[in-house]
C-alpha cells in the first residue's frame, strides 16, 4: 500500500528595526518585515506598536530596550514561526535658555543653552542671525536685534530638542521739542522727554541735569549742537541731538 505525506514549509519570520535615532517622545518607528507578510506584532511592556503594521508611537514609550516579536500561523498543524528585533527609544534631550532676556541697548547680548548630554548647538534669530556653540553674545546691541531666539540642541544619540526666547533690547524713546534757530539776546528752550533722568550738554561748555534746558543766547557762539543724554528707569540710556542756529 501506498500513502501520500505533505511537509509543509513553514513561512519565513524575520523583521528588522529601521528609523535612527528612536526618541521618544520626539518621533515615529516602524519594524519592517523581512519575509513573508500576514502575522502580526507585538512587543514588551511599555512599548505600544501596531499589531498590524508594526509602527511605533514612541510619545507613550519610556526610554529603554524593547523587544518586537513577529508571528506568523503556519499552516497543518504546524507550531507558529516567530522571529524577533530589539527596539531601544532613546530618552530625549531637556533644553533651557539662561541669561539677560531685557539688555540695554549697546550692551551686549548674552544667551546660554542648557542641555546635558548635548554635543552640538545650532541658533537661529531675527534678522536671519545664526549661531553655533552653547553660549552666543552679540555686542553693541540695538533694537533690531529684538525678537525670537530659537536653540536646537542634538545628543550623542542623535535625539534633538529645541527651545525659544523673546528678546527685547530697551532704548528710551527720545524726544526734543524747541525751536531750531533764535535771535541773539533771546533764550533757547529745549525739552526732553522718555526717560527718568537728563543730562545736556552743548556750545561753550554747556551741562544741564534736567529735562528742559534753557540758555541765554547772548551771542551767535552758542550756535551748534545740543545732545541730551536720558536714562531711564531701568537703567538704560539713550542719546538725542538737536541743531540751534
């Protein structure tokens, strides 16, 4: 007599972790199959992977090694194929910016990025401002420098993270009122505004500490340029000139 056997093959299980650097909280995974298609994922405690596709959402896993089992049924009888891949999600990096956020116009602006484990910085600003480095310093500050300054930072893993401030250079805002020109024999009146203190000064000598200056033009010598110099409450300072005839 006779008998027919069958061996059945038993289905190829391989999978491969692919997407470096893992970061949790910072980006997406997937396992990718090496072999036939039809079984399903699964994984340790603390990762969450997709039974079907294998994808990972690493903003609901703990840093750590995880292990990523595929299955696949096999057919008559035979015990199911499994193969498996190690997943590590890297901690992300923490990132904080120290230093004067409110500098006084002409000082210089200093900036500092706190990140340990950090191994490289990139900084971005107005103006189109980019920098490297942990610590940046812009000197003789001006208004224009104002704005958002952003950091990333990159670890040794290849995880990133990134952080902003607002920066407000302060100047007082400067006005002067009074005349332009006057006859001899008669008084120049000028008057500053925007700060909390003043100091003039001008022709033959002139030195004036209140806001409105006043000076007997007794001659066509007190011609010339009259500066008021304002510092402000918070101690910043700024100048503002004015042409007498």
């Amino acid at each position: 007599t006779t008998a027919s056997v069958t061996i059945t093959a038993l289905p190829v299980a391989a999978i491969s972790y692919t997407g470096t650097p893992f970061c949790s909280s910072a980006a997406t995974g997937a396992v990718t199959l090496t072999g036939e298609t039809g079984g399903t994922y699964s994984s340790t405690a603390g990762l969450t992977i997709n039974s079907s596709t294998g994808a990972i959402t690493p903003s609901s896993s703990t840093p750590g090694t995880y292990t990523v089992t595929y299955t696949i049924a096999a057919a008559g009888g035979c015990a199911a194929v499994t193969a498996t891949a190690s997943v590590t999600v890297n901690p992300v990096l923490a990132v904080a910016i120290t230093g004067i956020f409110s500098p006084c116009n002409g000082t210089t602006l200093t900036m500092t990025a706190v990140s340990p484990g950090a191994t490289s910085y990139a900084w971005s600003g107005p103006g189109g401002y980019m920098a490297s480095g942990a610590t940046i310093s812009r000197p003789s500050a001006t208004v224009a420098m104002s704005g958002v300054y952003t950091v990333v930072v990159t670890g040794a893993n290849g995880c990133t993270a990134s952080t902003s401030q607002n920066i407000s250079i302060i100047a007082p805002t400067i006005t002067i009122t009074g005349p332009t020109s006057v006859c001899v024999g008669q008084t120049i009146t000028l008057t500053a505004t925007g700060g909390g203190s003043y100091s003039w000064s001008g022709p033959l000598g002139l030195k004036v500490k209140t806001a409105t200056m006043n000076a007997n033009a007794t001659s066509t010598a007190w011609s010339g340029t009259y500066t008021v110099t304002v510092t402000g409450s918070n101690g910043c300072t700024g100048t503002a000139s004015q042409m007498v005839t």
